[in-house]
C-alpha cells in the first residue's frame, strides 16, 4: 500500500473512537477525499467490512462517491485486494461498499441497513431531518458508525442542528476544515477561488471558508421549503414540457436556462431536470430539444418578448416543426415569480432530485429583484416552464401556436 498523509486538520477524525464523525467547510478542502480514504483504509483493516454511501438524493451511481472511492484504491495502490463492480466495491474479506439515495428507501426498505459498519452521508446538508432520523437507529451493528461530510448551507439544516448546535451527542467528534488546510489544494480551484474572491465577494466566505449561505433578505423561496418537498421519483406525468430562457448575449457569463417540467397526476408541479448551459444558439437548442426528446415533453416553452422569433427560429433550424408554446411577458419577472413561489409554499411543487444551481438561485429572487450574480436563467425557465402547466396563475392565457403542427405533418 502506498502511504497515505493525512492532513492535520483530520486527524482527530482518525485517532479517536466514536460513533459520529464529521467534516464540514468550504469548496476544496479535502472532506471527501478524507472520509474516501478512510474507508479504503478501514476496509482492508477490518476483514469484511461493510458501509454504505449515502446521499440525500442519488439519480445515478454517477452521482456517488463510487468514482471517488475507486480511484483512491488506485492512488493507494490497493486494486489488487478489491474489486470494483458498476455498481458496488467487494472489499477485502467478503465486504461490500455500496450505493445509495436516501430517497430511494422506505422505513421499511432502510432495514436492509442494519448491518452495516459505516455509512457515510456525503453532501450531508441534502439530508433531510426525515432522513437523518431514518438513518441513526437504521446503522445499529456492532461499534457502527455514521460520517458526514458537508458544506455548510443553513445553520436549520439537519446536520448542522445535529452536530453544530449547543446539544451534539457526545461520542462524536466534528472538524472544520477550509482550503488552506487542505496541502493538496489543486492549482485549478486556486483560480476559481481568487476569482470568486474578486468578482463574487457576497458568496465568498460561504463557498470558501464554510461559512452558511448568506441568507437573501425578502427571498420569495427559502431552501427548507424546497427541501421539504424533494422526492427522488417523480409520479405518471400528465404533461412535461421544456423551457428555455436563452442568455442574450454569447459572451456574457450568463447561462441559457432550459429547465424540465412536468404536472404529475397527483396535480402537482415537479422540476425533472435542468439542462442549462453556456454556448452557441445551435447548442443551446441542441440540449434543450435533447431535453424534450429523452423526457418525451410535449412542447417547447419560449418567451417571446426579447427576440422570441429568433428563439422560434434557432429551434426550429434544428428540428423543423418541433411543438413551441410562446408565452409573452405581460408582467416584470418577479411579479411572475410569485405566483409560482406561492405553489412551493403551499406544498404543491417538488424537486424530483437536487438541483443546486437552481436552488441558489431561486433563494435569491426578492420582490425587489434578484440579488444574485448576473441573471437568473435557470429561474426564469423555471417559472415559465411551470406557469405553462398551472395556466390558471396566468390571467392572460398563453399563446399556443399550432402552425407547427401543419409544418409537422408536411414533415411527415
Ligand atoms: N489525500 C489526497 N490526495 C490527493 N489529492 C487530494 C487529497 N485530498 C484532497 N486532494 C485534492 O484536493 C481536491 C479537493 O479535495 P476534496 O474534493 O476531497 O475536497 P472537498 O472538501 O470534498 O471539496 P467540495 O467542497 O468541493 O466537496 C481534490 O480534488 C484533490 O485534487
Ligand atoms: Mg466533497
């Protein structure tokens, strides 16, 4: 095995015994690559060792910590002692390292866990208090073990409430750990840190030192609603549609929103996916019709206020009489906003996943205006994507366009 150095800053974590380990701070500091070569560590010191990754939310294994785990059983040159499946790693002894959403499991279904050696909540501030709760008396064998490892968003988190506030249980042992402790810190998050320090010195000290996220004063969304509604499967889907919200300017650093929505049978609002991204007009349509083609929607929404006959026109370059809903702008953004923020309120929207550049965003919008960097795109598809499927929060009723309908079927 290849030696391993473990930064100061965690080793309290390795030394001493205790069934809650945890730590927390900023982008890059070496939390997951710490708790990932624990694991390896304790798998091939502990014949049979089993534990779980976990995380709020898993929609993929590509979502895990899978990779994670398996290329620090290279970089500690220990391939030869385990065996790396698509799904799972066989650990020395008959041991097993496993996957999971914490979505994906019932009260039921978590007792599958029972016997495991460690479970680690990665991206622990997703964890849902429901969740947490599920977990503790779920990882019951033998000396078990539950480690976290997070970036702090809301001191009402639940792990935050749970090993940061006045009353943590006393067999745990939590460590704050920034950039500056991490001495393998890569030169490429250097960059994106000195930049984020220059030109985005609101967020700097919650993405970089661990700080909570400052809280946006008169934020028409707040993330323990949003939290409070995730699921990790969304229900039969009456209608999905995509929105695209394209940035107006190539060069600017503004994102294209395209954002995946459905109204579920339940009645309920759900965000499917968000496919945003920067570039052309020929990529942002690619995706966006990529978007409506593997979720089966059954229309493209685009506003048609700022340069809507090119949107029209971009999409349909791509693929000729492809179903476009226009809908005009009749009031300011976050007057159009509010209506929508209300069905969150009221319980009537669910993230089906975690979608976190829209979250941020969305805890960001005010009735005054947004307070983020830049513009809100992922938002504003958002909001168009839903106020196309709750047509009765919009007095004036959305344009549905059905030439393309004749131009789709000389398409044949
Ligand atoms: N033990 C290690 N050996 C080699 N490189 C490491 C090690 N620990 C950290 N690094 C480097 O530091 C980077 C940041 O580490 P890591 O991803 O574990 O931080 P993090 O605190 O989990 O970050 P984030 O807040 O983004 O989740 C890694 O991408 C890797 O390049
Ligand atoms: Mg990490």
């Amino acid at each position: 095995m290849t030696q391993h150095i473990v930064p100061e800053v965690f080793k309290p974590l390795w030394k001493e015994k205790a069934r809650y380990r945890g730590a927390y701070g900023g982008r890059g500091s070496g939390k997951s690559h710490n708790f990932a070569t624990m694991l390896v560590i304790r798998a091939v010191s502990q014949k049979g060792f089993r534990a779980i990754c976990v995380r709020e939310v898993q929609r993929s294994l590509k979502e895990s910590a899978l990779r994670l785990v398996s290329d620090t059983i290279d970089r500690l040159n220990l391939g030869g002692e385990f065996s790396v499946q698509t799904n799972q790693i066989k650990t020395p002894g008959d041991g097993l390292i496993s996957f999971t959403g914490m979505q994906d499991h019932t009260a039921e279904s978590i007792k599958s866990l029972e016997n495991i050696h460690v479970a680690w909540v990665e991206e622990a501030s997703n964890l849902s208090a429901r969740s947490l709760e599920l977990l503790r008396p779920t990882i019951r064998a033998d000396g078990s073990e539950i480690w976290f490892s997070w970036n702090p968003r809301n001191e009402t988190d639940a792990v935050d409430q749970f090993l940061r506030s006045e009353n943590i249980p006393e067999n745990s042992i939590v460590v704050k750990s920034n950039y500056d402790s991490n001495q393998f810190f890569p030169s490429e998050l250097e960059e994106e840190r000195l930049f984020d320090k220059k030109h985005n010195v609101e967020r700097y000290s919650h993405i970089w030192d661990g700080e909570y996220e400052p809280r946006v004063k008169g934020a028409i969304w707040d993330r323990a609603t949003i939290h409070a509604h995730r699921r990790s499967d969304p229900p039969e889907m009456n209608r999905i549609v995509v929105a695209v919200d394209p940035a107006v300017s190539e060069e600017g650093g503004d994102e294209h929103g395209i954002i995946v929505c459905g109204i579920g049978e339940d009645n309920r609002g759900y965000v499917l996916d968000d496919l945003s991204r920067h570039g052309s007009p020929k990529q942002w349509a690619e995706q966006t019709i990529a978007a409506y083609d593997k979720w089966s929607a059954d229309a493209i929404v685009i506003e048609i206020n700022q340069g809507g006959d090119m949107v029209r026109h971009t999409l349909e370059s791509v693929r000729p009489g492809i179903r476009i809903i226009e809908v005009r702008a009749t009031k300011g953004k976050h007057v159009r906003a509010e209506p929508i923020s209300a069905l969150y309120q009221l319980g009537r929207v669910s993230h089906v996943g975690t979608f976190d550049k829209l979250e941020t965003q969305m805890c960001q919008v005010t009735s005054a205006g947004y307070q983020g960097d830049g513009s809100p795109d992922r938002v504003d598809a958002m909001v168009w994507a839903m106020t196309e499927l709750f047509p009765k929060l919009n007095r004036q009723k959305p344009k549905v366009d059905h030439r393309e309908n004749v131009s789709a079927s000389w398409m044949g």
